[in-house]
C-alpha cells in the first residue's frame, strides 16, 4: 500500500489533479493508509468518460485499507460497463436518469462489500467505507460535473476566489446515497475530498483561506499540489485524499 499518490490530467479546457496521502496519525502507528484512490478514463476522444473514485475504510478496522481498494475498483467496473447509457444520459443533461442509475450501481458496490464482509467472517457492515466519486465528461462542449457517493467528506468549489460548501445531506427517501450535478464557469475549481481535509477546511478558516489563494488562481504543478494537499494543521492528522478540476 504506498504512502502518497498523485495523478493529473488535461482534456481541453479541464485540468484534472489527484492525490492521496498517509496521515501523520497512521505513518506514527506502522498504520497503512485508509484511504483509496483511484483514476479511470473509459472510451477516448470527446466521447471519453473520466471517473474519480476516493474511498475512506472504517477506522480502526483491520482490513480497513482492502475494503476502501475493493471500493473504488467495484464502483470503477460497475460505471465502466454502463458507460454508454451514463454518457447519453450526460450529455442529454437527464439528471434523473443519472442519479437513479448511479444509485443502483452505487448499491451494487456496497452489495459486494458486504458479501466480501460475510466471506471473511466478519461482523456485519464491518467490511465497509466511504465512497465519493465524480463522473466528468471529456467533451468540452458538456460543462456538467457529476458528484455522487456515501459517506462523510466534502464537495467544495472556489468560484470568484469564494469557498462554496456544496455537500449536501443524504436523501431522506434514498439514505444514505448522495448525488449532485453542477455546472462549471470559466475559472471555477471543483474540490472533493475525503473526510481528512474536509474536516479541517470546514473548522480552521485559516486553511481554506491558504488552499483559496493557491488554487483559485488556476491549477498548480503536481508537485505544488501535492505539496498544498499536505499542509498541516494542527489537531487533523487523517489520511487526506483530493481531487480537484479547474475549468478554463
């Protein structure tokens, strides 16, 4: 299990950059990393769909890293084999279709850890985590951003240099899933993120103001993104993973 990854891209006016960290908490204790990431592109051309899956596994579960990794690769298969329908259904902007579609494949996964969870003799929704994901369209003609998951962790955006917190509470009538489809503007950049950063973003001011100046000027190089990903708070030493999508 490595301690760091970190990943980017470029299609058209989308620059994409990725990365997932090892807590200080977790590197003090001999610990692996909890969190899981995992980059995918289906198809090619402007027809191509980009995925990016991040995955939490419960604290202090033994195999809490193998769940987060089962995680991400179910959801990345489930997604990849309804690829056509979802760029469709993207590109027709029918939102209702995506969010019932990405549901249903969303239940599957989690269908999955729990069959895994009863193999290893586990107790009963011990074989679990939380799952966020975006679907991006390559075509630059299609602005649509789609955010869908279960789980804590954030959704942010920094439009006109101002933090927007866009996570929203689970579905009353489809608890616990979350879904939510924006529209990118010229300049905005698009944040999500596991509960690590989430939590310090949203209770130390100071940090979001940092990110804010970094990040809301266009995207930075790998190597300052990462660099930005790590900065250090004190009291937060969780796993950090994030995923952030400038449009130009």
């Amino acid at each position: 299990m490595a301690d760091t990854v970190l990943d980017g891209a470029r299609y058209g006016s989308m620059t994409l950059r990725t990365v997932s960290v090892r807590g200080d908490s977790a590197r003090y204790r001999g610990q692996p990393r909890r969190d899981a990431l995992l980059t995918a592109r289906f198809g090619t051309g402007d027809d191509a769909l980009l995925l990016v899956a991040m995955a939490s596994g419960a604290r202090a579960a033994d195999d809490a890293h193998k769940a987060a990794q089962d995680a991400v690769r179910w959801i990345a298969g489930a997604v990849g084999r309804s690829r056509n329908r979802l760029s469709d259904d993207l590109r027709a902007a029918r939102r209702g279709s995506l969010k019932s579609g990405l549901h249903r494949l969303t239940d599957r996964c989690y269908g999955r850890l729990r069959a895994r969870g009863e193999d290893l003799g586990l107790d009963e929704g011990a074989y679990t985590a939380s799952l966020r994901c975006l679907l991006l369209p390559a075509d630059p003609e299609c602005r649509i951003r789609l955010f869908f998951g279960v789980g804590d962790g954030g959704l942010f955006r920094i439009r006109d240099d101002t933090w927007q917190d866009l996570d929203l509470a689970p579905d009353e009538t489809a608890a616990p899933f979350r879904f939510r489809a924006t529209v990118a503007q010229p300049g905005d950049a698009l944040l999500m993120c596991s509960g690590g950063l989430a939590e310090p973003l949203r209770g130390e001011p100071a940090l979001a103001v940092h990110l804010a100046e970094r990040w809301g000027g266009g995207p930075p190089g790998m190597a300052a993104y990462l660099a930005d990903a790590q900065t250090r708070v004190k009291g937060y030493a969780d796993d950090r993973t994030a995923v952030t999508v400038w449009d130009a």
